[in-house]
C-alpha cells in the first residue's frame, strides 16, 4: 500500500470544539499486549495479550496519515500496552519520517530498551517515558508483576549515554510505594531527567472500586508536602495544553505531576488515542469510542471526511471540565 506525505487538511475549517480544543497530539498503541501486569491496570495478575482483531501495520499507518491531515497533528506518542514488545514496532518506527510530526516520542516500560534504542534513534526519536514506580526491588516485583529492575535501569542508562531525553513517570500508591517518592525524585536528579508524579487513575477495576482508590490515592499537596520538607521548590512554566504541573529545584532540576484528581485539566485536552485495534478515543472519562478499520478500506477522498466525522465526534467526548475516569482499561487504549 502507497502512503502519501501528510498535507495540511484538505477540510475547508478546522475542527474545534465550543472550549476551543483542537485534536494536536495523538497517542498510537501498536498493541494492547504487555510483559508486566501492574496493579493499578490489571487487578488479577493476568497480562493482557493482543487482540486477533488488531489492524495490521499498512492499516494503522493509514489511519495515522489520515488523522493527521484531518487534525493537522503536531505530535505523536507510541504507546501500549508495552510498544516494545509489539511484532509492528520496528516497522512503525522505521515509517514514522513520511508523516513529518514536529515531535515523536515513546512511553514503555523499559524492559526492552536496551535491545530497541537502535530503532528509536533510526527513527531519531530523542524523547522517551520510562514507566517506573519503584527502585526497590522487591516492591517493583509487587507493583509490575513481571520483568526485572535492572533491565530497567540498564536501559536507562545506556538511553541516557546515547543522548535521549528520558522522564521517569512513577504513580505513588499508599501501601505500595509512597516511601519511594523522595529516593527516586532523588535518583532523577542525579542524573538530569524529570521525573513525574502520576496521581493513580480512576481507571478499570479501580472505577468500579471506590474504596479500594481512595485507600491507595495519594493526591499532589501530599506529594508536595514529603518533597518540600527536603527541596525548595517554585513552580515552572508549562506549555497551554500541557498535562503535568511542573515544579523547579533551584540547581537541581526539575519535576511535575499530572494531578488528574487534584488539578483536572480537561478543559485544554488536544489529545486523542488511536488503539491498536483501530478505534479512536477521543477522552479517558468516556467509554465511547468511533472506529476507523472500515473506513480505511474507503477510497481516500471518502475515507477523509468519514475520518474528519469522527475526530469532530471523538473531540465531543472530551470532558468539559474534570476528569471522572472510566472502567476501561489503560491499556486497550493506549496508556
């Protein structure tokens, strides 16, 4: 299959929606399959392994390409399940410079990184999320099931010394991990990333059990509170549709938190997320979503004002004011 260039949309007016919110940066799950079984994601242990109905690599690229010229998309993030493991990750990376995104980067868990970082700096990817929620060993095993600590941590490294641009992304948990904010605040710093604070999602079984979240939540003034009886801090500048709070330490760096519960922001949201199994998923807080696989069998002019119908549609889910979660799980949809 034939992939053009992506063009500025061939639509006669954007798509925007009454708060002025756009579709700018999209999220890709190349597959809903992963080598850990976090506890926050997955509440009985079991992985997830990827779904027969997944759109094979020629079809997802399309539909990338489409949602691109439809949405004008600035930036692009590959995601999961765990991206590294997909059979398709090679192949998308090595595709990605047709679509010309100002920005492409990647969230994993780091179990892979050491073998992939060929493929991340072909594709000259120089940001990546690393998703690490302890640097002890044993509550890393009760937090992740599954993988191991100190392939994480090489694959840091050998990021690091290779010149990407890695952020830690940690979700402090009560009982699980909450003594780890300080130790891995004081890891990042040491070595120049940022880490982010992910205050725990409504998410999957955790939607459905409210007391089982509220015993675990851990919100941003006590993340604030344990780093500030040990750093002064101020706040940082962030860009308009930026989801973390970003904080400065005077001569050390840097760190944020993406306050879901504490400090919504939905009412800026340009994001969207395309599913390894070709649906398009417009807000976290709702379980409608709008599939693209028939349309992408369409002739192109066809396909575009049927892909432009359910950007407009996918932008008309996002919440209008705060995010209120949803049963869904993280990783069907890309985290």
């Amino acid at each position: 299959m034939h992939f053009e260039a992506a063009k500025p949309s061939l639509q006669s007016s954007e798509i925007v929606d009454a708060q002025d919110r756009r579709l700018r940066n999209l999220r890709v799950s190349l597959t809903s399959a992963c080598n850990y079984a976090c506890i926050y994601c997955v509440p009985d242990g079991k992985r997830l392994h990827p779904e027969k109905s997944a759109l094979p690599l020629t079809k997802l690229l399309l539909a990338v390409e489409y949602l691109k010229q439809v949405n004008d998309l600035r930036t692009l993030r590959i995601t999961g399940g765990e991206p590294l493991i997909s059979p398709l990750f090679d192949d998308f990376m090595a595709a990605l410079e047709r679509f010309d995104f100002e920005d492409v980067s990647l969230t994993s868990n780091g179990q892979l990184l050491s073998r992939k970082l060929p493929a991340l700096l072909a594709a000259r990817v120089r940001r990546i999320n690393i998703s690490l929620d302890s640097l002890d060993a044993q509550a890393f095993q009760r937090i992740a099931r599954g993988g191991e600590l100190v392939e994480v941590l090489k694959g840091i490294e050998r990021a690091l010394a290779v010149g990407l641009q890695v952020k830690i992304n940690m979700v402090p948990m009560r009982g699980c991990n909450h003594e780890q904010i300080l130790p891995m605040l004081d890891y990042c710093l040491a070595r120049g990333m940022e880490l982010r604070f992910i205050e725990l999602m409504r998410m999957g079984h955790l939607a459905l059990d409210r007391q089982a979240f509220d015993r675990q939540f851990i919100g941003m003034r006590e993340i604030l509170a344990s780093i500030a009886e040990h750093y002064p801090f101020t706040p940082a500048a962030n860009a308009a549709d930026a989801t973390a709070q970003r904080f400065t330490i005077p001569g050390r760096g840097s760190f944020g938190i993406i306050a879901n519960e504490s400090a919504p922001f939905c009412t800026n949201c340009t994001r969207a997320r395309l599913s390894s199994t070709g649906w398009l998923h417009g807000c976290l807080s709702s379980s409608r979503s709008h599939y693209l696989g028939d349309v992408l069998e369409l002739p192109r002019e066809q396909a575009l004002t049927r892909i432009r119908e359910l950007s407009q549609r996918a932008l008309a889910d996002k919440q209008t004011e705060r995010f209120t979660g949803d049963v869904m799980i993280m990783k069907m949809i890309g985290g």
